[in-house]
C-alpha cells in the first residue's frame, strides 16, 4: 500500500496511543446523550452533556485549546483547558494525546459543560474525552486565505462522487440533499398509505425483463441453470397482484437498464410504481397533481421550486397536452395519419437521425423528444399516445389509433409515465406480438412476450390506472440538482484511471539510485544523492506524494522503498 507523508505520520501516532495502552478503536458503547443539534435547541449554562463526532478544527495555545466538534447534525466549539482535564500531576491527556497524538478528522467523544464565551458562542468545556477512532487519512479540508481565496476545496464531481463518504464530511450541504430525498420519498408513502395502498416488494431478477423498452442486464443463475435478467421495471408483477384482488399496490423499485448515462440517466434508479384499480388515466392525472403538490410543500414549503433559472410550480391543476398536437404545434408537421415512410421523411427535414430498427412509435417519441420536450417547463400531461408507442396501454376510447397514456414534463424532462391499463388479454397478446416483431427488425429495446402474464391477464384484471414517477428525477427537481450523480448517494462510476507520474529531474535521480537497490536506508540514500537539505526534503516528498517510493520506520532506522 502507498502512503503519503502524512499517513505515514498519523500510522506513527496510532502506534503511540497503544504503547500508551489506549485502544484507538474501542468497542465499547459511548454514552452519548446529546447531539450539537440538542446542545443548541435547548442550550442551558453549566448543562452537563456528552457528545461524540469528528475533530474539524483546532488552535492550540499553551494549555489552553478551542476546536470544532461535527456530529450527523452539526457543528460545536469546545474548549479544552489543560488543567480541566488534567487536574492532578499527570499532564498526558492534554499534553500528549490531545495536543500530539490526535488528528483532523479523528473521531472523539467528550464530557464536558455548557457555557458561552466572551463573543456569545455556544460552546462545551471538555472535562474528559475518549479516543473512539483514529484517521489515518487526511481529510481535504478548505483553506481560505487572507483575501477570501478558498483553497483545497473538496468540489471536483469526480472525486465527490467515488468518495461520497468524505464529501458528506467535508460539505455539510451535500448531507441535506439526501435528507430532503428521505422527507420526499416519505411524503409519499404517507399520501398511499393514507388511502389504503398497500406497498410491497417484487422480484429484481427476473427471467423476463417486461414493463418497458430498454436494454436489459443479463446474468446467469447457476442453480437453476437459467439465465436472467435485472428487472427494467416492476410493472407486470405489481398487475399480477390486481389481478390476486389488491386494490392498490405500489413499490419503491430499484431498476436497472443497460443504457447510455448521462446527467439523467444512470444504469441503476429507483422509480415508484402504483397501480390502482377501478380507475383510469384522467383520474390518475388528478391524483399525480395533488400529490406532487404535498411532496413540493412537505419538502420545500410551497408548491413553488426553483430549478436552475426557472421557478416551477407544482400547484394543480396542470396542462393536458395531446402528443401528436405538441408535435404539430412546435415542428409544423400533422404526424396523426403518418405511416413510417412518411415519419423517416419528417425525421429527415427535421434533422433527427434514425435507423432500420425503428418502428412508428420510436419514430414518433424521436420527434417529440427532439423538437417538443424542451419546451414543457411547467408540469405539463402530454397525452394521447399512438398504440404503436404504448404496448401495455388500453385502446384510446375515442380513437382506436390512439392509447390512454399520459407522461408528465418538467423542466423539459419527463418525471412520470402512467396508463389506463390493458386489461385485454387477447389485445395484449398481439401487442406483444407486434413488439416481437420490431425486436426481429433489431430493436434492442422491444419487449419480450411474457406468457406468465398473458396468463394471469386471462384470469381478469379488473379495470386499472397505474404510474410510474422516477424518484432520482423527483429529487433533482425539488433539490434544485441538475445532475442525477448529486441525488444518488453511489452514483455507477468509471474504473478509477491511473495518472501518468511525472517527475522532475531531482526526483528522477532519487528514484534511479533507489530503483538499483529497491530498498536503502533514507540516510545512505541522501548522501547517494548529493542533493542539499532543501532539495532532499522537496525531492522525498514529491516522490511520496507521487507514490513511487514509501518510507518506513524499522527497528534499524528510516527505510525508503520503491512501491
């Protein structure tokens, strides 16, 4: 393992606190009993408490201290004076422990009393304290300097996102995106369950992935000796249950779909499904629009939201749009009657591109999605889907060319896909036919035909509505997010690429004269080198922190090592 100069050091500190018989990583039950949230609501003069979080800061001067403690909540200053802590003759805890032996970033618990200082702040005289973990990585804690400059700020995505652990540490905003996530995702549990909606889990390994068009993620069971798929959505189990006699499922689904990622997308999000029986699209319209007003107050105290440079309100009721006269209202074309011949020649003067393997419907959703998706800001129902686009849908009562289907655009993106369910099963059999079809054409993204369900469907599913909503959208709106990465906690990331290590020429020869023996006392290998104590000094930590070579401490003095 390659560590940096200071790991190395705080490995050395670690290494002390057990010669002085102190356990850095206790088991023991801490007895915490407040939190800086706690201290700060209910703050009391001379209030005994105790509280554990991580060390932030620290100014040491003499015997007399003043840090910052952070726990889940917040942050605290505490005050550590030499003699409150150490009242007898031995002085170690303060001397040795407090002031040498702990670390940015170490986690402590402390026993102490409330007081204010002379400027008011609320703060905690350390009576006693408790080593409970020590770090052995520095943290990346922002610097700003004299004129307000911030250095060292722990904001590049990339980092933030493979280290969300320390980006939680260092950015206490990041925290209360995922906080407000919880109060939304709440919010609506409580309006379904409220109403007697049952939630309930389905399968993620499916042997067929149904419910959508999207690619899928193939594995391989090995006891069964079968192959299966990572669920792209959970819709025709939670049908299945309809059709038991529930009258109201939903879940909470973890979906994947082998697709593209963008700031949008990512391989694997969660979508909240409901499906409601003896009801239809026009009243699942009503009922996405009251509830997205509850989650918009619940979490962010008005049904109004800024998003980016818009302000997006959630107040019902919301425009209900027809697809094909969105379509004919932003590109001029009238696509109703269109075969596909006639829909690859709009495609073409609009300047979207296409392929063999699309059909009418994925010619149709092209469009939309290019030239009309952008413009819907405000919640928006675009309705009225052709059939060719809506395989599990029912027939559209008024034009059998059409389906009940609507999805919900915000902020030029759709948030929610519902329908007034197919519950034919003779019609649902041909439409799965039709998708066979186009997937024998080379979509990719066509459904399979799922036998089981058709199965179930001629048992008889009563007359049902159901919705999806994508929760990581949902969050990214009510959080003023742009990107998905910054509402997923583990966001799917690239393998982790290896920098090319550039070294300068003193470094170089260090690192020769070390390569030709892989290891040499730090000693003998300065003098080898000639370098003056300036140069050496520069020299051995550019190395380290390049990880090239390590340096370590043996009983016959300061090794260094080609890593």
């Amino acid at each position: 393992m390659q560590l940096s100069e200071q790991e190395i050091i705080r490995r050395e500190k670690l290494g002390k606190l057990r010669d002085l018989n102190i356990d850095p990583y206790p088991a023991a039950l801490y007895p915490v009993d407040h939190t800086t949230k706690k201290v700060k609501n209910n703050f009391e003069i001379d209030k005994k408490v105790v509280l554990a979080g991580r060390l932030m800061s620290r100014r040491i001067q003499g015997k007399a201290s003043f840090a910052e403690l952070q726990d889940s909540e917040g942050r605290i200053q505490l005050y550590f004076n030499r003699d409150e802590i150490c009242p007898g003759e031995d002085k170690i805890l303060y001397n040795e422990i407090y002031k040498k032996l702990l670390d940015i970033g170490d986690i402590i618990g402390v026993e102490g009393v409330l007081f204010k200082t002379q400027v008011g702040e609320m703060t905690v005289m350390v009576k006693n304290f408790t080593v409970l973990n020590k770090s052995l990585r520095p943290l990346p804690l922002p610097k700003v300097d004299a004129q307000g400059h911030v250095f060292d700020d722990f904001s590049d995505p990339e980092l933030r996102y493979r280290q969300r652990y320390v980006d939680l540490i260092v950015n206490p905003h990041v925290k209360e995106t995922f906080i407000k996530r919880t109060k939304i995702t709440t919010s609506i549990r409580d309006f379904f369950n409220n109403r007697g909606y049952l939630e309930v889990e389905t399968p993620i390994l499916q042997s067929i992935p149904g419910g959508a068009a999207a690619r899928p993620f193939v594995t391989h069971h090995n006891a069964l000796n079968i192959p299966l798929y990572l669920r792209i959505a959970n819709e025709l189990y939670l049908k299945r249950l309809i059709v038991g006699g529930f009258d109201g499922v939903y879940e909470f689904a973890k979906d994947f779909r082998n697709e593209g990622m963008d700031k949008t997308h990512n391989p694997e999000f969660t979508v909240m499904e409901l499906y409601v029986s003896y009801k239809d699209y026009h009243w699942m319209m009503e009922m996405t629009e009251e509830l997205l007003e509850k989650v918009a107050v619940e979490s962010n105290g008005s049904s109004k939201v800024t998003v980016g440079e818009n302000e997006i309100d959630f107040k019902a009721p919301y425009p209900r749009v027809p697809i094909l006269q969105a379509i004919k209202d932003h590109t001029g074309f009238d696509v109703a009657d269109m075969d596909e011949v006639g829909l690859r020649e709009v495609c073409q003067k609009l300047n979207i591109p296409t392929d063999e393997s699309m059909g009418v419907g994925k010619l149709i959703d092209e469009i939309f999605g290019e030239k009309c998706e952008a413009y819907y800001i405000q919640p928006t129902f675009i309705t009225d889907y052709p059939k060719e686009m809506s395989p599990l849908t029912k027939e559209h009562r008024d034009n059998p060319k059409l389906t009940e289907r609507f999805e919900l655009m915000v902020n030029g993106k759709e948030l929610a896909n519902a329908y007034s369910e197919l519950n034919d099963p003779i019609d649902q059999r041909a439409r799965f036919e039709d998708q066979l079809k186009l997937s024998e054409k080379g979509d990719d993204e066509a459904m399979f035909i799922d036998q089981d369900f058709l199965r179930a469907l001629e048992y008889g599913m009563p007359p049902t509505s159901g919705i999806g909503i994508g929760i990581d959208r949902l969050v990214m709106l009510m959080t003023n997010n742009s990107s998905i990465q910054e509402v997923l906690f583990f966001p799917q990331m690239r393998p982790e690429k290896k920098t090319e290590v550039v070294l300068n020429e003193e470094e170089k020869l260090v690192f020769e004269l070390l390569k030709a023996e892989q290891k040499m006392l730090l000693d003998t290998l300065k003098e080898k080198s000639g370098l003056s104590n300036k140069k050496w000094d520069k020299t051995i930590k550019g190395l380290t922190k390049h990880k090239v070579v390590k340096v370590e401490k043996t009983d016959d003095g300061l090794y260094c090592e080609v890593v």
